[in-house]
C-alpha cells in the first residue's frame, strides 16, 4: 500500500487520473483499510471522474455516519452540486457553517452553488475570491435574468404556482394575449408554440386554436406540472433563445420579463415564424429596458419596434395592457403582436 493513499489519490486526481484514484481508493475501503478522509477523497475523486451518482452515494453515507462534522457537510454539498440538486447542497453548505463558521470551503462551496442558481448577490455574500466576484461581477452584468436562476425559481414555485399567481397576483396575461388574438388573428388550426410555458395556463389560453400545441421552458418542474395537463403535444426543457421548428403562432405569456436585450429571442422567433408573435411585457418610458426592483425586466415601446424591425419583425399590434398586479396595484405592460415583414 502507498505510504500516504490520500496524498496518492490527490495526486492522481490532479493529474486527471480521478476514475483510476476512485478505484484505487475503493479497493482500500472494501479490503477494510481507511476511514472517513479516505471516503471524502473517493467521493471527490468519482465526482472529478464524472460518476456524480456514486459520488453522491459515497458522501450520503459518509454523512448518515458523521452527521456532525463539517467536513462531510461540505463534501455532501458538492457531491450534490455536481449533480445539480441546487437547494439541497445550499442547504449542506449552510449546514456546514452551522457546525464551523471559519471554514473557508463550505462558504467558497456556499458561493460557488449561488452563482448556479443565479443569485450573484448572496454569492457575494458567502465568499469573495478572485473566480466568485468575476462569475458574479458577470452575471451582474448581463442583459437577461440568468438561465440558473429562472429555473431555479419556478423549480421552487411549481408546487403553488396557479394558485400563487391567480390568488395573489391577479395574474391575466394568457387572458390578455387571447383577447388580442380574438381580435386580430382569429384562426383555428393552428401550430402554437408556448415559450416559457410554465405549468400550462397559457397552453389553456390557446389549445382549442391549436391543431398541434408544444411548449418549451427552462424549468422541469414546471415542464412536468404542465405535462400532467395534457393539454400540449410536445414539450421540452430548453432556452428560447434556441428555437426549432416551423410555427403559426408564438406566445410568450409573462415570460420577456426575464430577458433585458430581447434580440436573440426575436431573431430565434423570426427563423421559426409563419404567422404571428404574441407576447406580453412590463412597460418603462423612454427608450431601451431596465431591471425592475423584483428583477424583472421592463420594456419600452420604442426599444420593442427597434428590436422587432431588427430582426425582420412588423408590429401588427401594441395595446397597453396590466399583465398582474403587485402588491395590489396593476403593473403596466405592453401586449404585442408581431409579424413577418412582407416583401
């Protein structure tokens, strides 16, 4: 046996040799040999190897073991970083600085999992090397809401979302833009596209006008809430910013709220487009957008024609409109529909 297994399986970790440390070190814990540093290495090790499942398995144990040590609070965190179980490891880094407030590695793991939920403020927060203000300073910075932290939210708001949006939102915008279809387009048969379809209320909005009905979001939770609808034929977790296909009618129902700089999504639609666009938007005036204090982005009317025209899109229609309220008052917005230019 190596004189020091540890320091052997770190360095082959380093080396980029972490699936031949994992099985090194897995042969030393099932001849007996080892304890619990030796189990955290192996949980790092198949993590580094790309098996985030066994990692996970290995921490988990680790953890029902030694409850009380902060070191496998940590470990347990990032094994369940790597597997993308966001809450969970938040809360096993938290639980980590309960059981040691000095340690650097659960707030630097603490950090590293607010950034992938798009929470650059509250990584801040936690820990504040080099790579964390940069990732955060960036996504501070950029002109949408990061993808992260939208599907980390309405993960969260799945469970309650109808009744949080109806009951206390007053939420109408799937209303808002059916009224505008009824009085511009007004066809039936149509192939619809739902963009950010949520748990399906805007898919309800439109079904009875759609030959065929796909939704797309970034959120799974929300994907699955809307798959037990059974109101679409298709649906996907995906970016709106990448769309495929060939439709009749787009709908963004309270979803560019999400996104400051809108030209991606309207070059994405303007490729897949045979008819018409709807969407809904919280206003601002004067030019451009801006991020509202609830970090949802506002719109102008000017801004939306420039960034239509430019990616080859008519307004066919823009009427003022109040997609939800806020804390009882009436937010205002736009409802938009727009068109293929012609010629």
């Amino acid at each position: 046996m190596q004189a020091d297994p540890i320091a052997h399986a770190d360095d082959l970790i380093e080396a980029g040799r972490a699936a031949e440390a994992a099985s090194f070190l897995n042969g030393l814990l099932e001849a007996g040999r080892g304890g619990l540093l030796m189990r955290l290495t192996l949980a790092r090790a198949l993590s580094a190897a790309g098996d985030v499942q066994a990692a996970l398995m290995v921490a988990r144990e680790a953890a029902s073991l030694h409850p009380d040590v902060a070191v496998v609070a940590v470990a347990l965190g990032e094994a369940m970083l790597a597997a993308d179980l966001l809450p969970t490891a938040i809360g096993e880094f938290q639980r980590a600085l309960r059981r040691d407030p000095d340690s650097d590695a659960a707030r630097r793991g603490l950090a590293l999992a607010w950034l992938e939920a798009g929470e650059p403020d509250k990584a801040l927060e936690a820990f504040d090397d080099d790579e964390i203000v940069a990732r955060a300073q960036a996504m501070k910075a950029a002109p949408r809401s990061n993808a992260n932290y939208v599907r980390h939210l309405f993960d969260q708001f799945s469970t309650d979302y109808d009744a949080r949006m109806i009951g206390q939102l007053g939420y109408r915008a799937p209303q808002v833009l059916r009224e505008l279809f009824d009085l511009t387009i007004a066809r039936d048969g149509l192939i619809v596209l739902d963009l950010g379809c949520g748990t399906g209320l805007s898919g309800l909005a439109f079904r009875d006008v759609a030959a065929r009905l796909d939704g797309i979001d970034l959120s799974p939770a929300m994907i699955e809430k809307a798959r037990a609808r059974g109101i679409y034929d298709g649906l996907i977790v995906g970016d709106i910013e990448k769309l495929d296909g060939r439709y009749d009618l787009i709908v963004a129902v309270d979803t560019l709220v999400y996104l400051g700089d809108l030209a991606a999504v309207f070059a994405s639609v303007a490729k897949c487009l045979a008819g018409n666009f709807l969407f809904t938007v919280e206003s601002k005036d004067g030019e451009s957008f801006e991020l509202g204090p609830k970090r949802r982005w506002r719109h102008s009317e000017a801004y939306l024609r420039e960034a239509a025209d430019k990616a080859g899109l008519e307004v066919a229609s823009l009427v003022t409109c109040s997609p939800r309220s806020e804390a009882g008052q009436p937010v205002p917005g736009f409802a938009v529909s727009l068109a293929g230019k012609v010629g």
